[in-house]
C-alpha cells in the first residue's frame, strides 16, 4: 500500500481453521488467493496461524472468574492475573493485524470449535470493543478487512431450502460486525462432497472468484 512516496506494508493474519493440512479445500483456496494478492501488493507480510498447533488457554470458571475481578477492579489473585494477561496477548496479536484471512470448513453447519475457541479467547472488553450505557455495544477494529474462505461439504445457496442451515456464514459475519470490521469478502468451495467433476468445478469457481476479488483487497 503505497501512501505519497512511502510504501506501507500491510500485515494480513491468516487464520487457519482446518486440521486437515494439504487436503483442506478451504486452505488451498485461501493460499491460492494470498499468491495472487502478494503479486498485486508484494509489499504485504502474511502471518499464518495455524490454530490446531496453538495451545490456546480454557475459557473456563478460572478465566471468567479473572476476567470480571479485572475488569471490576477487585481483587483479582496472581493466578487469575496470570490467565487474564494470556488472553490479552492473543487478543492484542490478533487486533494488530490490518487485514484477515479466514479458511474455514463447515462442521455440523457451523465451524469448527477450534475456531469458536479462539474467537472466545480473543473477543475481549477494552481491546475489541467496548460497552457504555450510553451507545451500548461499539467495535473497536473499524478501518481493517477480512477475506472469508469457506468450504463445506454441501452448499446452501440463497433462495434454496438448504441455506438456513448454513450458520457457518452468517455467526462469522456476525462476529466481525461486532468488532468494528464490516468490509468482508467471501469465497466459498462447495460442494467438496460430490462427484469429482462437480468438486472440480466448485474448486475452479473458487479459484476463479479469489483471483477475481485478490488485487482489490
């Protein structure tokens, strides 16, 4: 991204959400689509985070715990010091990024719970959004953009019977509408359970919508 005469480099996080590595229809599409946004913007850095490798801490009694004595300013223990600050360090990895990558596949029509752990890690109070009695809810991470990789083994377009169940799509929208970031595009590879010339062609649709929407992201 070029700003007068400098060049500013943007640093994209993209966020795993597959276990399955090279097989994963979703990370394939997601790769393809940084290659063709680094040849538009060599400039932007990529950091990949590979949520099955992370020893992401339980957002358990111990953290909630932590959590409302922090932030109600009582007397929290060192312990519950210790398991707060954690979450915030991930919060704050995630909230530096300028723009996301998404790769996700459809589990049991939502995602997978590896991500919902991460999103309950670092969805926190004072760092992504605040409440005020005032305003209410306000996100805090407006001006940044996400890409959203899908892939599942069904599809749910609009205007089929099956689209309601499709509640992987609309909770991540909803998520990142909640803190601030709305500028969203979207690929989705599916059908991946099908003959292979129907999966092929759903992964050339895919492959075609991400160097479609790459440059201008």
């Amino acid at each position: 991204m070029r700003k007068g005469n400098r060049i500013v480099t943007t640093r994209i996080l993209h966020i795993e959400a597959s276990p399955s590595g090279e097989r994963s229809r979703s990370l394939d599409t997601a790769r393809y689509f940084l290659q063709q946004h680094r040849a538009h913007h060599p400039e932007a850095e990529v950091e990949t985070l590979r949520l099955w490798d992370l020893d992401l801490p339980a957002f358990d009694a111990t953290m909630i715990e932590a959590k409302f004595a922090v932030l109600r300013a009582t007397s929290a223990t060192e312990e519950q010091k210790l398991r707060w600050q954690g979450a915030v360090r991930l919060s704050r990895a995630f909230n530096a990024a300028d723009k996301y990558v998404f790769s996700l596949p459809m589990w049991n029509f939502g995602i997978p719970y590896i991500l919902k752990h991460y999103i309950d890690i670092v969805t926190l109070p004072g760092e992504n959004w605040l409440w005020t009695p005032g305003e209410g809810y306000s996100g805090l991470l407006h001006g940044k953009r996400a890409a959203l990789i899908y892939s599942s083994a069904g599809d749910y377009p609009g205007g089929r019977p099956s689209h309601d169940k499709d509640f992987q799509k609309p909770y991540m929208r909803a998520w990142l509408g909640f803190l601030g970031i709305d500028d969203l595009v979207e690929i989705t590879a599916a059908p991946t359970l099908a003959s292979p010339e129907a999966v092929a062609a759903a992964l050339a649709r895919a492959r075609n919508e991400a160097e479609r929407l790459a440059e201008g992201f």
